[in-house]
C-alpha cells in the first residue's frame, strides 16, 4: 500500500540540507569556521563540577545563565532569548513574524539556513546576489527589492562564505527603508570583525540581532545561542518557542566561557595573525581571495577547485568546496598559525 500522507507543498519543494560532517574528529578542521583548538578548560572544568544525575533529571533553570549573558553584553534580561544555536534564532524569528507567502530577502551566498526555515515557513524568498570577484555586500541591490510585502531580512555580517561585511551606516539604511520588516544581523563572527549592530536595538525596534558559541568560543557541539531584541519583541518570539530548547550543558558552559575573557581574546588574536599568514602566502602563489573580516578566507582556485580540496583532503585538511555558487571559490578556516602553515606547505607542493 502506497503512503498517502504527504506534506506541506512548501516541505515537497524544498532541497535536502546535508552538511558533510561525518568523520571529521582526526583532522584538521578548517571547513566548518569552527575553533579549531577548542573551547575553554574552563569550560570543560565547570561542566566536569556540575554534571551529575540530580542535574540532568530536571528541566533546565536559566535565571542564572540569562542574569551573566546579559551583563556580558550588556543589555537587559528581557532583550535576551537564549537559542540552540543560531539555527534555533533564525527559526524563531521566521516562526514569529513570516506568514505563509510572505516575502523575506536573504543574500546569495549566505548561510543555508536563511532559506531553510524561510521555505518551511512557505515564504517567497527574495535572493539579492553578491557579485564575484569581490563579492562586496550589494547594500543598492539590496535596497532596490525590498518593497512593503517584505516581512524579514536576514543579513550575516560577516557574510559567510564571502567574508565579506557591511558597516553600521549600511545597516542603519536597511532598517529605515524597511520599518516593517523584521530585519535579523547574524554576527557569528563578531569576534574577528569587531563590529556590532547590538548597541542599535534600542533605536530601531525592529532590528534582531544574533551571537552564537559555536565558533569563536569552541562550543559548536552544545549548540549554543543568543538572539537580541527590544523587550516587547523577546515576549513574542518566547511564544514561538519550545520553552526547554537550550539544554542545561549548553547553559552552564556558556556562562564559564564567557567568564574567561583572556582565552577568547589569545584565540582570536591568533585567528587574525593566521589569517594575515595564509592571505599573505595565497599572494605569493598567485592565488586570488576575498580579504575578508571572519575566521575565514575565500580562495579563487578557478577550475582547481574540487582537486584542492580532494589533495587536501588526502592530507587530513578539511576546507570547504563553495565552487558549485562561488564560481571556484574554496572556503579556508584559518585556525591557527601553525595550521595556517600546514596549508600552505600542501597549496606550495601543487602550485
């Protein structure tokens, strides 16, 4: 007997999202922008002190964890929704504010899951191109779509894969053209780039604004997140979502990394001095990038594209093939200098 049950039109149409992330833990990881060290000790230390039974057989408290965000970023408890990572703020904010046929603009390249959980959603999507080579952000390109049907507008900053940005005075024009829309900036990579729309939310009540400690803060396993807001919004996207998402690991590790400011502070030092390496020896090939502003770089490896990653690959570094929408472009991680090193070593052998 055939199965009649089908679902929604929205879920028939869309393309299954498979991440490549299976057997990844024995080699260098320079394709997912993860930290490429890892987290904190710290981290490990207070989750080491807290597990035990009593704690995993209640639901989760977050007063505490919600109290130490907030001061570390500065805003108030109630302009704060914890999230199971970005992925969870994306979805919240679409579930809150999109409707069925409604318009939401995202870029293209970005992040997968704009488009995701806007086409669960049943939305008409509206894609605002990045031009290559440069691939700058498309600020009048972006401005000329949105029309009085927009009801959200997803912006990573830095955009991933480009690593490219848009600055403040960008961000404040999306937001006077578009008072009706929910307006989400992404910063996952905040950390590297060192500019936020955060302290905007409090004159522009439609601006969203994201962090998450799956990158900078080695966490990407907990799946950890936070999504900003002005007070009377957090209130309408706490009813969109499940009310024990975040898990109590994920909380309690979250307030030990932020307490530990220096590790943060090395890595990113590091991460940067990685990137200045890696951009500088691409020149020295002859390689073109995209001088960009996170813990990325994108390479132009033009019909070399797939056989970079596969030799690299065959050589336990992971990097990340974007050649199938950024016509041979390869997404690196920087990690680290020494990791940066290795890179180049392998990229020297085949140029």
């Amino acid at each position: 007997m055939s199965n009649s049950l089908q679902p929604r039109i929205a879920v028939l149409g869309m393309a299954p999202y498979s991440p490549p992330t299976g057997n990844r833990l024995d080699k260098l990881r320079l394709d997912f922008n993860e930290n490429t060290v890892g987290c904190s000790p710290r981290v490990v230390e207070r989750l080491k002190e807290a597990l035990d039974t009593g704690l995993l057989a209640v639901y989760p408290d977050y007063a505490r964890v919600k109290s130490a965000l907030s001061t570390f970023f500065r805003v108030a408890p109630d302009e704060l929704l914890l999230t199971n990572g970005t992925d969870e703020a994306i979805q919240v904010l679409v579930n809150t504010y999109v409707d069925d046929g409604d318009e939401v603009i995202a870029l293209r390249p970005s992040y997968a899951m704009y488009r995701f959980y806007s086409e669960v959603a049943g939305a008409k999507i509206v894609e605002v191109d990045y031009q290559p080579p440069a691939v700058a952000f498309p600020l009048t390109e972006l401005l000329a779509a949105i029309t009085p049907r927009t009801r959200a507008i997803l912006i990573a900053n830095p955009n991933n894969p480009t690593g490219t940005a848009i600055n403040l005075s960008g961000i404040g024009q999306i937001l006077k053209a578009a008072p009706h829309a929910a307006v989400l900036i992404d910063e996952a990579y905040y950390e590297f780039f060192g500019i936020t729309a955060l302290n905007l939310i409090w004159k522009h009540p439609q601006l969203f604004v994201s962090r998450t400690f799956s990158k900078v803060y080695g966490m990407a396993a907990l799946r950890m997140g936070c999504l900003f807001s002005q007070a009377a919004n957090v209130k309408y996207l706490h009813k969109a979502q499940s009310p024990y998402s975040v898990n109590a690991l994920a909380a309690i590790a979250a307030e030990a990394a932020i307490a530990d400011t220096a590790y943060i502070e090395n890595y990113v030092t590091e991460a940067l001095a990685a990137r200045e390496m890696l951009e500088i020896g691409l020149e020295r090939l002859g390689i073109e990038y995209v001088p960009g502003s996170a813990n990325f770089i994108l390479g132009y490896f033009g019909s070399r594209a797939i056989e970079v990653r596969d030799a690299l690959r065959e050589k336990a570094i992971l990097v990340r093939d974007r050649s199938y929408e950024i016509p041979g472009g390869v997404r690196i991680t920087v990690g680290t200098r020494e990791q940066a090193g290795r890179v180049l070593a392998e990229l020297e052998k085949m140029w």
